[in-house]
C-alpha cells in the first residue's frame, strides 16, 4: 500500500500520543499532594520566562515562591488546604500586576485510625499578561488559516474550553481525538504540543518534539511552533537540533527578547561562545533588562566557557539585583567571590 503524507503525519501523531499516554504505576500519594501550576504568556500567548509567582496564604503571608520556565510554565507543589492567592509580580517589568485566587478543599476519609486528609487537588491558574499602555514587544504574529474539519475543530473548541475550566487531562484527550480526524490540524498540534512542554518530563518532551515537528511542517511561519520545537529539543540535550529550530524561530520574530535569549543559551550549549554572548547581551536590551535569566547564561558563558572571571561575577551581582529572593542567593553570593578572586590571578 503507497504510504501518503496524511498517513505520515497520523502516524508521528500516534507515536507521540502514545508516548505520553503510558506512564509508570502511581505510587499512593501519603498527606498533601495538592498543586497549583500554570502558565505565563504575554503578547500573541507567547510564554515568558523567569516571572516571578508568589503564593500567598489567606493571612496574606508568602508560603511559597518560584519563577515560569522557558515555556512559561510554573508549579507550587506540596500545597495544603485553603484559600491561596497566586500573584504575579511584576515590579520592574514593563506589565500589568496580576492576581489569582484559588482554593483548595481536600475530602476527608474516616479510616480505623482516625481522619485522613487526602491531598489531590490540582489547581490551574494562568496569566496572560498585558504590557502597560504604550509598550510594544514585538510586531504582530502572522495569521495561519486552515480548513479544519467540522468535527476536529468541536473537538478543539471542547478542549479550550476544558483547559479554562482547569480539565488538563480532558483537554488533551480532546486534542488527541481532534487530531486523530485531522492529523495536519495546525492549532491542535501546537496546543497539545504546548501542554506536553508543561508537563516538564523526558516522555512529554519527546512526544512534544514529535507534535511541534509535524507543526512546523504543516505551518512553517509558526513562530511559536518553532519556539517549543526548540525548548523541546533543548530539554532533551538536542543542542544541535534545537539550534537549527531556535534560528528559525528568531528569523521570523527577531526583535522578540524570549526568542533571542534562548538562541543565546542554545548557541552556548553548541559552543558558540562569541555568537552566545552577542544574542544574550542583545535579549538583555530588547527586553529593558527584564530576563534576569540572561545575566545568569552569561554568567556561566564568562565564568565557565571564556574564564572571563571579573565578568562573571558582575553578571552574577546583576542577576541578584533582579532576582532579590533567588533561591540559592547565598551560594550565588560565595560563586560571586570566588570569580572575584580568581579575576585577581
């Protein structure tokens, strides 16, 4: 039988669906195991990295704190019962502030040694960002129009609807299904390749390499598309491939500061040295100085790769500046004086 493109692309569908659908047995989960997770994007849904989330408990006190990763993606896990307040902060940036409210009730279980509370609730709260009035990030992104099937595109809708009403899993059965009739269905292939990219484990990542390749075939201008491409590959140490795809990425959105940063921490990966600190210093300028995580690569470029010590350690004293409450701020603070050192001779 004459195998045809459809076949091809339903098939790396398949392969990729099937690779996040098997997982290993769950071991029972012991106390809380509640989380709150989302996503953070800004213009045209882009994902932005190193935005600092706050949890916050209904006293108003800070219980928790982390930052979105390269696909905007953040996790408070370990969370217990109650009303929580996720807030985004923003300060020095050039977006709105923004807050969520979320709460958690876990179901109490009589068992013969008394009230177990079970923790498994898992709790969304997204952000998308809107700049402050007269800031502009980026040109426009280019429109992709496709004619979808009716019932893959009921399918798709379904699943926007399922991902706002928090229904994660649901959402991607519905995804999954959607391409099932329509293995070229442009918008599925990104929105499905996105949430594997959250999921933050080598399957997901594989199967979202997978989902975001058939993508950028079917829509070779999908910015985003090429963007995950990347962050995937990147996250499975593909650094020659994840080069070629951050390249084109940043060819179709080349003043977009998230895309040049990560063409910079790709190209240093790759060895790239000189390339590398020319694409992070200009992420660095795009953006006002708001990816903190740009004076940390360079650091690690001037500390590591050039043995440029003096450098390092300035990077590493910006990076604290930006990030106040960094999570490793004393190690950072002993790595900045052994650079400094080491600058002397």
């Amino acid at each position: 039988m004459r195998v045809t493109r459809t076949n091809r692309l339903a098939t790396v569908v398949a392969i990729a669906v099937a690779m996040i659908l098997w997982e290993p047995p769950a071991t029972k989960a012991q106390g809380f195991g509640n989380t709150i997770s989302g996503r953070v994007t800004g213009v045209d849904r882009r994902p932005i990295q190193d935005m600092y989330i706050e949890l916050l408990d209904d006293l108003g006190r800070s219980v928790g704190r982390t930052r979105s990763d390269g696909v905007g993606f953040y996790k408070f896990s370990g969370v217990g019962e109650g009303r929580f307040t996720v807030r985004l902060l923003t300060v020095g940036t050039e977006y709105q502030e923004q807050e969520n409210t979320v709460e958690i009730n876990n179901i109490g279980i009589q068992t013969s040694s008394g009230l177990f509370r079970g923790g498994l609730a898992h709790e969304q709260s997204d952000f998308n960002l809107k700049l402050k009035k007269g800031v502009t990030l980026a040109a426009p992104a280019v429109v992709f129009a496709q004619t979808v099937p009716n019932g893959a595109r009921e399918l798709y809708e379904k699943a926007l609807t399922q991902f706002q009403s928090k229904q994660d899993a649901e959402g991607q059965d519905s995804l999954r299904r959607a391409l099932e009739i329509f293995p070229k269905y442009y918008d599925a292939l990104e929105r499905l390749g996105t949430e594997y990219l959250r999921m933050d484990n080598p399957n997901a990542n594989k199967a979202a390499e997978i989902l975001l390749s058939v993508a950028v075939e079917v829509n070779p201008k999908g910015d985003k598309s090429w963007y995950g491409l990347a962050f995937a590959r990147y996250s499975l140490k593909q650094y020659p491939t994840a080069l070629a795809a951050i390249e084109r990425t940043v060819q179709l959105q080349p003043q977009y500061p998230q895309y040049v940063f990560m063409h910079g921490t790709i190209l240093r990966q790759n060895k790239k040295y000189a390339e590398a600190e020319k694409h992070l210093l200009k992420s660095i300028e795009l953006s006002n100085d708001q990816i903190p995580r740009a004076h940390w690569e360079l650091a690690l470029l001037y500390g590591n790769n050039l043995k440029r010590y003096a450098d390092a350690a300035k990077e590493l004293k910006l990076f604290l500046h930006a990030q106040p409450g960094a999570r490793d701020a004393e190690s950072i603070k002993k790595l900045i004086a052994d650079f400094e050192l080491k600058a002397k001779g």
